[in-house]
C-alpha cells in the first residue's frame, strides 16, 4: 500500500484555491498602511506617503478637545460666628432728660438774655439756663428737667418767668429761674390742636384740613420749637412757635388751648421778632412775614416793605416799631391803638451803613436803641424817625450776637455763639477791660443813664432760620 495522498478533483482544487486568496485579501485588508498608522497616531505624514493624485483620498478627522475638568472645591466654614451689628441706640428723649451741668456755661451758645429784677437770665443750647447776680461778671447754671434748646425767656416780674424752646417744651420759674418746671410741651401741644380741629364748627372740608394738618403736627412735627412769647404781669400768655404753631393760657399755665387760627399764617413762615406798642402786636419772620393785630383780634398779614427774611421786632421807643433782619435793612412804623387790619401803614426806611444781617435789638432806658449783627458789630439808631440811621456804636463780639441786654450797672451784654460778652457803662479809651472786645477806641464815653427798671421790653426772641447769611439761632 503507498502512503502518498490522492491528488484532489479538478473541481475541489479549484475551490480551494479560491477559498485561500479570500483569506489572503481579508488578512490584508485588516493591515494598516503606514499613512494609516501615522494617521491614527496624529503624526505628520510625509508627503511621499500620500496617495497618487488618481487616488481617492478621505479627509483628516479633526482632533476635538476634551473639555476641561472644572475643580470643585468645598467651602471651609469659617470657625467665628458672624457678627450682627446692633442697632444704633434710640437719641434720649429731650422732654425726658434733664440738662447737663457745664463747666464753663458763659462759653456755650446763648440764645436769649433778659433781666428777671437785677439778675440777668441767659438761655442756650442743650438745656442751658444760667443766672447772673453782678450784672453779667459772672455766671452760674441751674439745672433744668428737661435738655431742649431754649430760645426765649420773658419774665413778667423779677420772680416770675417763662423760658420756651425745642421740642416745644415750657417752662415756668417762680422764684427768679432757681428752679424751672416743665408745664406744656410740643406733644400736649400738638394734641391740643388735633382735639380742637376736631370740635371746629366749621364746613367739612375746612374741618377736614385743620385735622390732617394737626395730625400731621402730632405724627412728625413735635420736635417744632416755640420762639416767642408773649405776656405780661396780668392777662394770657401765648406763644408762637415754628410752622405756625401757637398755644395760649388764660389761668397762668394750668391750661392751654390752641391759637393757631388767629395768626395769618398759612404757609407755616418762620416767626423770629415779636413786639407790642399800644395794644398791638406785630410779628415779624421768613420771607418778608410781617403780621400786626390785636391778639384777640387775631394777627393779619401786613405788605412787607422788603421780601427778605427779618430777624427780631421790637418797640423801638421814639421810632416805633422796629423789624430788622437781612442785608442790614431796618424798618420803623408806627400803629396807633385805634389802628386796625386793612388800613395803610407807611414803612420808613432806617439807613444801613453794613449789609450784614441784623441779628438782635435792645431798647434802652434813655429811649437809644441799639442794634447788633452777625459780624458782632453793634450800632446805634440816631436822628429823627423820617431820617434816622445806624451808626456804629463800638463794642464787638467775635461771634453772630444773637440777644443784647443791659445789666443794672448799665453794663451791655452781647451773648451769641460763643457766649456772653461783658461791655462795662465806662470804657476808657485806647483800652481793653477784661472780657470785652471793642474794635477802635471810643471818642467819649457814654453819659451815665438811670438804673435799669425791673423789666424791659421783652427782647427780640429769634431762631435758626433756613437761609444764609449765617442764622441768628
């Protein structure tokens, strides 16, 4: 038997071979090209590699890049509790706290000086009241319940007095201003007029607009001050404030009622001068204000000589009535008792030298009135009342004076914004007392006078206007 294998069909063999180059091209078309392996491998390919023109070629696939892997890092919580700011303390309320004792009271801002007999009584900033007893030489404060501004002072005899100010506080003094006691304030004040608004016997839309406007007063206007007052040994006492409020007191304080509908005042214009001849008061304020009548009469409205704001009226003794206040500029005029609203009145004009803003006024008993400024100049109203005019006087202050007195020595204090300032009756030329200040010396000194009485006109009561120059309050 041989062992050699028998030769395949011719069919079979032919299918062989046709099965091997099927294996063979599978096994080729599964080998990458070079080119192919550059390319998979993002290498530069040689230009030789490239594929003959003829060739169909397939583009590039264009490399994407993969997106950033964002960090997340996780917050560290801060080992300190965080700190809450506490709320700003409430302001104390002024009507509830009483006055600070200062140790120098004759340097800090003083409002108003009047004479209570032969003591001088000075108001000022914080609660300030402090008394003299050697016609402005020295000075002492007394405390008082109560830390308002006070802005005027009147003292009917020398142990009886009223101090108004901020906050529309009152006082009243009974034994020459040892010892005050708060008697109204700006809340009473505002209730009173809400409750009479609304009890009015009026139309319904009247009726209307005096309860919104006192409730307006009661919600936000409290702090509103008093400026002036008015009274006398005998008779009611009122007082005119800021924006038109005003109260009065028939029985000495024990009660008040509003007085706001007597005063002609519906734009609610500042009020800073105040004062009486013959039965009429006439007050003077912000933007040529001028109101004249008899209190129980009612005040009206009087065309103003100028439109600017007046600072202080006052009796002005042979002059008139005097109203003085911005660019220097002052006016006399004169209403008889018999004078009533909606007669003419006839201004005269008092020449200025100085457009300064008149800040304060003082009658004294020889009928000279002086004047003082908001440069501390003072001057002195000379001539007949058709041709007087202002000519310096000669005794300075380095602040605005806002208040004028005469102690019983015939001394002149000028208190203002720096304090008080003594002026002796007798200054010798070419000198300097102590605790004055005079620009130039004086020609002659001034004639002795008699003794101050126990109780002057009251003096100009002013505040703080809104407007420049700088403001006497």
């Amino acid at each position: 038997m041989s062992n050699q294998q028998d030769p395949l069909p011719p069919g079979r063999a032919v299918l062989a071979i046709a099965l091997a180059l099927a294996v063979s091209t599978q096994a080729a078309r599964a080998e990458p090209t070079a080119a192919e392996h550059d390319r998979g491998s993002m290498k530069t390919v040689d230009a030789r590699s490239k594929p003959a023109p003829h060739q169909a070629t397939t583009p590039d696939p264009v490399p994407i890049a993969a997106p950033p892997i964002a960090t997340v890092v996780a917050p560290v919580a801060d080992p300190t509790p965080a700190v809450v700011p506490a709320p700003p303390p409430k302001p104390a309320d002024p009507l509830a706290t009483p006055s600070k004792m200062i140790a120098h009271p004759d340097k800090a801002q003083i409002e108003t000086v009047v004479p209570a007999g032969r003591r001088l009584v000075a108001g000022g900033a914080d609660g300030l009241i402090m008394l003299s007893d050697d016609s402005g030489a020295t000075w002492r404060q007394v405390q008082l319940p109560v830390a308002t501004t006070i802005t005027g002072l009147r003292f009917t005899d020398e142990r009886s007095g009223w101090a108004v100010g901020h906050s529309g506080a009152v006082l009243r003094t009974v034994d020459s201003g040892e010892h005050w006691a708060l008697v109204f304030d700006g809340v009473r004040a505002a209730q009173a007029t809400l409750d009479a608004a609304r009890s009015a016997n009026a139309a319904d839309s009247i009726r209307q607009k005096k309860i919104e406007a006192a409730q307006r007063l009661l919600s936000q206007d409290t702090a509103r001050p008093f400026l002036l007052i008015q009274a006398g040994a005998s008779g009611p006492v009122r007082l005119i404030g800021s924006a038109n409020l005003a109260i009065a007191s028939d029985d000495a304080g024990k009660s008040w009622h509003p007085w706001s509908d007597a005063i002609e005042n519906p734009d609610g214009r500042q009020v800073y001068g105040l004062a009486q001849r013959n039965g009429i008061t006439l007050v003077a304020g912000e933007l040529g204000l001028v109101l004249a009548g008899k209190p129980e009469d009612g005040l009206r409205k009087l065309k103003p000589p100028f439109d600017g704001t007046f600072f202080g009226a006052i009796d002005g003794g042979p002059h008139g009535l005097v109203i003085f206040g911005q660019q220097g500029r002052a006016y006399s005029i004169d209403l008889a008792a018999d004078w009533a609203p909606g007669k003419t009145v006839n201004w005269r004009r008092i020449a200025d030298p100085s457009p300064t803003t008149l800040t304060a006024a003082l009658l004294q008993p020889d009928g000279t009135l002086l004047l003082a400024d908001a440069s501390g100049a003072t001057w002195k109203l000379q001539g007949k009342p058709d041709e007087a005019k202002l000519t310096p006087y000669g005794a300075t202050a380095p602040y605005p004076i806002l208040a004028l007195a005469e102690a019983p020595d015939q001394s002149l204090i000028l208190a203002g914004r720096g304090g008080v300032l003594r002026v002796p009756a007798q200054i010798v030329p070419g000198s300097t007392p102590p605790g004055t200040v005079v620009p130039a010396p004086v020609p002659a000194a001034p004639a002795p006078v008699p003794a101050a009485p126990a109780s002057l006109p009251a003096a100009a009561v002013t505040a703080e206007p809104p407007a420049p120059p700088p403001p006497p309050h």
